[in-house]
C-alpha cells in the first residue's frame, strides 16, 4: 500500500506546527525528517529538539533519515526525541550492521539509505535485517533537486532484489518526487514517496498532498 512522507526540510519553520497539521490533514502517513552534519553532507539541518517539537505536534509516525558520519552515536537522542523510524546510509561508516542491530535494540524500526552512485550490492548483507531502504534520487544534503532519472530503474531492480531474499521491506524513494514522477515511481515498486517542495511549497500542502496521491494512483 502507497504511503506519503512529508519532508519538513521544506516546511516553513516558523509555522512548523501548522505545516504539519495541514500535511496530516491531506492524508500524510509518516513525517520524514532529514538530519544533516556538515560532514556527510555539506549542509547542516535539524537535530533532536525538532523531532521532539514535531512529536508533540503529530501523532504521526517520525521517520528520521540521518546523513550522518558514525550514526550509531545520536540513535539513543532520536529514540529519547520521539523517533518511530530511523535511517543510515550505507555510505556513512564500516559498522552498518551494528548502527541497524542498535537502532532495533531501541525499539525502532530500521532502515538504510542508499545514494544515488552506490550499488544496491552494498545492502545485500542486510535485507532482511531493516524494514525500509530509503532510495536516494538526488545526491544527498540539499532540498529542491531534480529527479535522477536513472532512479526509476533502481527502484525496479530493488524491487526484484527485495523479492528474491524475502524481505517485506519498504522502498522509499526522496529526492525530486512530484506529481510529475509518482506513478512512475509507484509503478516500479516504491511503497513510500517522500516529497519535500512538492508538498510545502508553492501552495497549501493539504491540497498538494491529496494531489500527489492521486498523481501516484492514477490509472
């Protein structure tokens, strides 16, 4: 079943709280919500104290993507914040197994990331240790990138790499999701579109929500 993950990098922060009652209000399932060091990725981004503010606002699960070096040394902050979901890249240390086996012993659910030049060989030892692989189709640490069009044949591959070894896990696709690209994306095999600008900006997001379910669900 296809679920929406609003990406509050796009929300307007001053009003956050209404951003994501309006995201809840157009049928959000999740809220995603990216953690950047300046050392993964160039940019800085939101820590703890947001998805705490963000668990107080929804009862909708957190979905918390770390683009992080080392991880494993902030899970216990985003599980104590209100975490329900937390992603690692598979690019961001040599200890992927032990990041997803810490996250799992917190109670979470567990998920990798995965960059758009990586091959989806490095998640082969973990398939059926997670319950998301979160599909990059932009290079990782800014917003309001341009779809990766290559990513369309990953998400099919992955698809047929999740089947083969029986994994039940999600295919998150975030980086350039609109209502352009979602049935496409749907069509290969994503479960999850996260979508930042196409949700918050440029119009009031309990519409753009509904809009890009419909786009994904068409025909």
């Amino acid at each position: 079943m296809l679920r929406l993950a609003p990406s509050i990098l796009a929300a307007d922060f001053a009003d956050l709280r209404a951003e994501l009652l309006r995201a809840e209000a157009g049928g959000a399932d999740l809220i995603h919500i990216d953690v950047m060091d300046g050392q993964f990725v160039p940019n800085l981004s939101m820590g703890p104290l947001v998805v705490e503010a963000c668990r107080r606002c929804t009862a909708l699960p957190l979905d918390v993507h770390l683009m992080v070096v080392a991880p494993e040394r902030f899970l216990q902050d985003f599980q104590s914040a209100g975490a329900d979901r937390i992603s690692v890249h598979a690019e961001a240390g040599p200890h992927l197994q032990r990041a997803l086996d810490l996250v799992h012993e917190l109670g979470l659910q567990a998920g990798v990331a995965i960059n758009p030049a990586t091959p989806l060989s490095a998640l082969d030892a973990v398939l059926n240790d997670i319950e998301q692989v979160l599909l990059m189709s932009v290079s990782p640490g800014f917003g309001g990138q341009s779809f990766l069009h290559k990513s369309l044949q990953r998400v099919a591959e992955l698809a047929t790499k999740l089947r083969a070894s029986g994994s039940n896990a999600d295919i998150s696709v975030d980086g350039g999701v609109g209502t352009h690209n979602a049935q496409a994306l749907v069509g290969a095999g994503a479960t999850i579109l996260i979508a930042g600008s196409a949700i918050f900006q440029g119009g009031e997001a309990t519409v753009r929500i509904r809009q890009l379910r419909s786009a994904a669900l068409a025909g």
